[in-house]
C-alpha cells in the first residue's frame, strides 16, 4: 500500500538518491541534485515536498511552492513525478489531491503549474482534477545560474 506524506530535512540523504532517479525520468536535461539544494528546499518555509512512499521506496514525488504576491499567495506545482514501474495506478492523482489540499489549508488564491503537451497523460490527470488551460504565454529568461 501506497503511503503519502512530506518529504522532512531529517531524510534527505536517505532519498536524495531516489529522488535524482525519479527526476531523471521527468526530464531528459535533468541535473543532479545535491544534498545542500534539497535541504534548502525541504527547510524552506515556503516549499512543501509531497512523496509516495511504497514501504520504504520513494516512487512518487511532487512540490508546492508559495510565492507571496502584493494581491495574494499563489502556488506552484512542480516536479510531479511517478516512477515508470508505478505509473497508471492512482499515484501521481493521489499526490496531486495530498498538494491541493496542502494549497487550500494554506489559504492560496490559486495554484498554477505547467506541464509539456507532449505529456498527455499528465495533461488529461491536470484537467480531470479541474485545472484549466489558460490562454496565456509562458516565457522564461535564462540567467544561467544554478
């Protein structure tokens, strides 16, 4: 049985390769990720990192992030990802319903996230949980920086 629950500081070197595993099968450009960077996400007041925990396997991973704008906090979803040998199960569903809810006991004005239309299931699991396809561009200017 599938256990969800946040991801703490306390368990960062005992996932930190799980998660580098699950990450690269999010994105073929994926860098890997250091203890440092994921202890200053997990200790971040404004980041909550939601896993899928099958005993002791991590196999599912999503993130909220709270951004704190002049009209009202947003969220935003990243990084949702299932490992290949759990997909199709509920789990990436579960995961999103566990940061909706994190979202709504936060008080957010809404949550956004942006997914690859490649991605069709993840994009037909976004719509079916009533996220809406917003009409708008979405840029992005590339500092460089880590």
């Amino acid at each position: 049985m599938i256990e969800y629950r946040k991801l703490k500081n306390d368990e960062v070197e005992q996932y930190i390769k799980e998660i580098n595993l699950l990450y690269g099968q999010l994105s073929s450009h994926h860098k890997e990720i250091s203890s440092e960077r994921l202890y200053a996400v997990l200790g971040s007041e404004n980041s909550f990192v939601t896993g899928a925990f099958d005993g002791q396997k991590l196999v599912g991973v999503g993130s909220l992030h709270i951004v704190k704008m002049i009209g009202g906090s947003k969220g935003l979803i990243e990084e949702v990802v299932v490992d290949g040998n759990y997909r199709r199960q509920g789990i990436a569903k579960t995961l999103m319903h566990k940061i909706i809810e994190e979202g709504k006991t936060l008080g957010l004005k809404y949550l956004d996230l942006t997914s690859n239309p490649k991605r069709e299931a993840a994009n037909k699991l976004y719509q079916s949980l009533g996220f809406d396809l917003r009409g708008t561009n979405c840029y992005r200017f590339n500092i460089g920086n880590g």
